[in-house]
C-alpha cells in the first residue's frame, strides 16, 4: 500500500532544503545574523508541517499549522530583508519567495478547510 502524497509535506521539506542551502551561501558571503534567523524559521515550517500530521485532535492540527503559518510568514520577511540590503539578487529573492508564498496559501486553506469541517 502506497502513501497518499501530501504536497505541503514535500514542498516544505523541499523548502527547509533551499533555505539550508541559501544560508550555506550568505555565510559564505559573510551574512550570519538575518541568515540565522532565516535558517531557523525556514526549516520551522517542515517540522510544523510534519508535527500536524501526529495531532492528537483537530484543535492540535489546526494549532501547529498555525504555528507554521507565523514561520512561512517570518521565512518571508527575512527573504525580503535580504533582498532589499542586496544579499539577494532579484532573480534568487523571486524564486525563493515565491515558494514561500505556495506554500504559505497552502497552509491557509487547509487550516480554513479544517476550522470549516
């Protein structure tokens, strides 16, 4: 029996990859302390994303998603941090926050879905 594929597990895993490689890359520029806080509420969203799925109720579910939310949205005031203090050229900053963003609506409407259930 095959798992049913969850798209918000692996776009946040596959998220929490790049945020660990772009911090790899603005410490190499000498950039440790808007990339730190980056790495952590970056990799914060997989892990949030993954406790929900061992919720111990809906209100559990809906809280850690909430959680996870708050992080994407923090991920994505970093990225733009770093953008707009040139860290990030405007090609990276797109392409970073716009996966930031997916998975952010993500997150929103299975947290609506759950509330409306």
């Amino acid at each position: 029996m095959s798992e049913k594929k969850n798209v918000l597990k692996d776009k946040s895993f596959s998220f929490a990859i790049r945020i660990i490689n772009l911090y790899k890359y603005l410490t190499a520029k000498s950039e440790y302390v808007l990339s730190k806080q980056l790495l952590r509420s970056g990799t914060a969203v997989g892990a949030l994303v993954r406790e929900s799925q061992n919720a111990e109720s809906k209100a559990d579910f809906v809280h850690k998603l909430a959680v996870a939310q708050k992080k994407c949205d923090e991920s994505i005031y970093w990225i733009e941090l770093l953008f707009h203090t040139d860290y990030l050229t405007f090609t990276e900053y797109e392409s970073i926050n716009n996966e930031a963003t997916e998975i952010l609506k993500i997150i929103r409407s299975i947290i609506i879905t759950a509330k409306n259930k």
